[in-house]
DNA sequence: ATATATACATAATTTTCTTATGCATAATAA
DNA sequence: TTATTATGCATAAGAAAATTATGTATATAT
C-alpha cells in the first residue's frame, strides 16, 4: 500500500528469489508471499505480477506447469537453470542496490 | 552504472534527504554526492535529474537560488518549510522499503 | 444472496527512468 | 594549441515498469 510505488525494478528479482528459495509458485501464491515477508508492507499488484511472470518466461528463465487444484486453474512457475544462473547475479545486484541505499538513506546502519 | 536502473521511484526521497542534511546542493553536486555515497554504484543522469528537481519545486517542496561560481551557473536547492516535513514522511517510507526488501532477499540480516 | 478470497489475464494510462541532444565555460591533456 | 574532460544547466523522444481499471471464473463465508 503505503511503499507500493516504490519497488520499481526490483519486482523480477523479487520473483526469482521466491523461486529459487521455494522451487515453485503460482502467482496469487507470490502475492501472498511478499505480503506475508513485508508485513503488508509490499504489495504486488496483479497487472504489475502476471506481465512480469510472462516475460520471465519469454526470457527463458522460467518454466510454467499448469495444474488445477479444487477445480481452480493454477500456474506453476519454476526457474530454468538459465534462470537459476540470472537469479545470483540478479540478487547481488539487488543486495549491492540495498547497501548502496542505505549509505544514502543511514550510513549509520550496520548491515551483518 | 550496474545499478541504474533500479533505483526508480527513490530518486525524489534521495534528493530530499541530501537537501535535509547538506543544507543546501545544486545539481551537479548532487549527482556527484550520489556517487561518492555509494562507491560509484548509483549514477544519476542529468535526464533524471533536472526534471525531478524541477518538479519538486514545482510541488513547493523546494526553494531555488541561482548564482554564478567561477563564471559558471549554478542552481541552489533547499527545501521549503512544506519540504521539510515531506522529507521525514518520505524518508521513514524508503527506510521501510529498504527493511522490507532485505526481509525478501535475505532474512537473515540484521540492521541496527 | 452477497461479499470476500482465490486465480488468472490484459488494456489504457501514468510515472519515472534512459538516451540523445543542445548550449556554455573552465581546466587539463595531447 | 587544440582536443578532451569536467563543470553546469536543460529538454525531447522513447522505453520500462508500474498503477488502475476491467474482465472471467470458482469457492467459501456471512
């Protein structure tokens, strides 16, 4: 809600993170994810998340199961191993990202 | 450079916050500012930049001064009263963000 | 019956960048 | 001395990545 408009750009690596620390997810199962991780605090919209699974997937770095679960549709996305090798540089950047803002926001903060 | 492109929707909350501790900053300074703080990691563009410093003005939340250094132009920024108090709400949301994002890619830091 | 939760999707729009360009002066390197 | 780099501003065109608004459909709780 309130930080919604502030993930810009980090919302892929987001994505390959769960994946890669949970093997595979459905999309509303994502959205609940970083609700549950951030407090509330991140939510993902839809027309933000679906867009982004899709092209992850035009990319080649992700793999789609489709299943139905009490007769509900379900699709199941997990990283291909394009995608596991994208995933580490990726988060290496999102972390160095994080530091850099924090030099900025609170150099005072340790991060251990 | 690396980093560029994810430091969207930051970029505002950055620039209130250097104004807030520095007093007062003109562009180019900032830009550089930006770049020491962070090792090089976060270069801001000129194209970024000025239009962002343009409309926080424009939303009052920033004062300008102009001056002539070494027969160069210079824009002073420094936040309005109105900036001031923006700059304490935006900076306690990106703070969150930062905490939030760190609870996603690595749960296991610590920030003090 | 109605609202909420689950589950996907996309189109229109907006925000916020990048890239490219332009102007101008000062300092430094070739 | 001439070319490049640094300093300093600005804006336009385009791309990227969101938000917002819809749409469809089933399940569950009130």
């Amino acid at each position: 809600m309130s930080n919604s408009k502030l993930y810009k750009g980090s919302l892929n690596t987001i994505i390959l993170k769960l994946l890669d620390e949970q093997g595979k997810m459905y999309g509303y199962e994502i959205t609940q994810k970083v609700k549950a991780l951030t407090k509330g605090e991140l939510q993902i919209t839809e027309g933000a998340l679906y867009p982004a699974l899709h092209k992850l997937e035009a990319e080649g770095l992700l793999d789609v199961e489709v299943a139905k679960v009490d007769n509900r549709l379900r699709k199941y996305y997990k990283l291909t191993e394009v995608g596991e090798k994208e995933t580490i540089n990726r988060l290496a950047e999102l972390e160095e990202f994080i530091r850099s803002m924090q030099n900025i926001v609170n150099p005072n903060w340790s991060i251990n």
